[in-house]
C-alpha cells in the first residue's frame, strides 16, 4: 500500500487504525503485553503507549528524542504475537472494489493498472468488497515514484501480481497455510551465532524452522558476542543451542543433527564464496586433519560416521596436524 511522505503514511495509519477501533466490541479488547521499545544512537524514550486491538495484536505509539530534546521522533507500530486473533492481507490500488469476487479480482490480477489511494481508503475498499474487519493498515513495499509500481514480489489472495520489477534480490515476508509466518530467501545470508546468543542472552536463533523453510543460513564465532574461534566448537555449540530451543519449544522442532551442524559450519558458509557442496570437484582443498589417537576409547569398535561425531565433540587444538587451505597445506605439526 503506497504514500508518498512519511506523515502521509503515518497519518494514513493512524486514521486507518482509528477507523477500525470504532467496530471492534470493547469486550474484546483483552490487555497483550509488549517488550518496550529500544531506541538506537544517542535516542532516548519519551514515552510508549499501547492499544490493544483485538487479542494478540497491540498498536504502540513511540515517541524518541535526545537528551538535550531537539530531535523528536514519532513512531507507531504494531505487534502481532503468534496466535492472534488477525490475519494478513495485501492490497493494491483498484484491486478490493465494491461488488468484486475472488474470481473476478483473479481476472483483473493479470492487468491491474498502477496508481495510489491512501491506505484508508483502500482498508474501506477492502471491507465493502469482503465484508472484512480492517484493524490496521500500513504501507507494505517500496515504489517507483514515476510509475507508481511496487519493487519486488506482489501476491494477493494467492495471485501473483508480480515478482520482480527491478526488485528480485528483497526479501518477501509471507503467511504461510498452516498460520506461521516466513520471510523467503532474497540472497541474504543467516548467520547463526550459537555462543553468542547465549553469553548475550539474545535469545535461541529458530535455525531448526530456518532451515526448513529453506533459508539460507551458516555459522558463525562471533568474536564479540562469542567465545570461541574453532569452528568444530561453532558447530557442537549450535547443536546444543538447537537442543535447548527443542525444549523451550514443547518438543517441537528437531534439534541439528551433527551432519547438519558440519554442512552450516562448512560448506554453506564457503557457498557464499562460490565453492560448490563439499568437496566438489574442481574447488581447491580446504580441511584438517585429525588426530585422533588420544580420544577415550569407546565400548565397541567404530564406524567411520561414529569417529567423525567424536571427533567434532572432543577434537582439542593439539589433535588438528595439518591445516589445507585453497589446495595448500599451510600448517603441520
């Protein structure tokens, strides 16, 4: 949904939000909780002031400045916790109409003209065309100033609009059919820092969830977050990290398995720097060698699969012999 300055969106939000909270039963609006805002640089919070509009859906109105007061920022904002009570729908311009269907919104899908409305007026077109109750409206995408088209991905009630327009490499955020919400791959690069988000108390990265919905993500130290370098402990620390999120998660997502935890440590990571799925032909050599002669022994002869998981677990730095990068081997011991 599209506007051409700031105010105009922000006032376009506001009086779209407004509009809605007139139909919504007072009895509905059970209190949500939201974490306060966390201003950026050298702003501070003026004040924050929460709305419930229907369960699981809080408008918040932010207003930031600097100490010495001479730079006021209003902001709104909204959260939508999982669960709520809301669901996601994007609109264009001429697209909702009074006394339009799903068949013949599909029909003017495949010509709909570019031009602007102000999100209030569209969240009004929206309700007489779908009987549908508009709790809040914002803009949604970038734009063409001179053509009025949207950049990147436009899909509405399951009609592609369009995927491009010069705007391929954003990211697209999606609800998917069974409720969750995705943000799909836009050549941007998720780098899972397990250490860190524990030392920093950050939270648990859903890598589990990420890697399903086919994002692409590797591993990462994090050297000011983190506090190890080894990438065999980068590994074995997101596979526990994986394991903690399973719990806090009632048992849902499966935790990383060691071969998954190798790839992201590995091979996903030097993807990014053109090399092909693991050792493929044509790349130069990038590995270690391993030691592993002074490991525990274990209770029953080992397969190969077996002695790589104990290695990736137990491997200390006097256990790595010899070092190969770009086809040369650069350490020896």
């Amino acid at each position: 949904m599209k506007a051409t300055r700031f105010a105009n969106r922000a006032w376009a939000f506001v009086l779209a939000v407004l509009m809605t909270l007139t139909l919504i039963a007072p009895q509905a609006l059970a209190a949500n909780t939201v974490d306060p805002v966390k201003p950026a640089g050298d702003k501070i919070i003026v004040s924050q002031t929460d709305y419930t509009l229907v369960e699981g859906v809080t408008e918040s109105d932010v207003f930031l400045n600097t100490k010495e007061g001479n730079a006021q920022i209003a902001g709104f904002m909204t959260t939508i916790a999982p669960g709520a009570k809301a669901t996601f729908k994007a609109s264009y311009n001429g697209y909702y109409t009074e006394g339009s269907t799903p068949a013949s919104r599909k029909d003017k899908a495949a010509n709909l003209a570019w031009s602007m409305e102000r999100t209030t007026q569209q969240a009004a077109n929206y309700v007489k065309a779908t009987g549908g109750n508009v709790i809040m409206a914002m803009n949604g995408d970038y734009y063409n100033m001179q053509t009025l088209q949207p950049t990147g991905y436009l899909i509405m009630e399951g009609n592609v609009i369009q995927t491009g327009n010069g705007g391929t490499w954003e990211p697209y955020f999606a609800v998917l059919k069974d409720g969750s919400y995705a943000i799909r791959d836009a050549g941007v690069v998720g780098v899972h820092c397990g250490d860190s988000n524990v030392n920093i108390c950050s939270g648990i990265c859903p890598v589990r969830q990420m890697v399903n919905e086919g994002l692409w993500v590797t591993l990462g130290s994090d050297i000011a977050g983190g506090a190890q370098l080894p990438m065999y402990k980068v590994i074995t620390m997101s596979i526990r990290t994986s394991k903690a999120r399973r719990v806090t998660d009632r048992w849902h997502p499966d935790f990383l398995t060691v071969p998954e935890g190798y790839y992201l440590g590995t091979t996903s990571g030097h993807k990014y720097f053109g090399a092909g799925d693991g050792f493929a032909v044509g790349d130069k050599l990038h590995a270690v060698v391993i030691d592993d002669g002074d490991f525990p022994e274990a209770a029953h002869a080992l397969n190969v699969q077996e002695r790589f998981e104990r290695a990736i677990y137990m491997t200390h730095r006097h256990n790595i012999v010899s070092v190969w990068s770009d086809g040369r081997e650069v350490v020896r011991r």
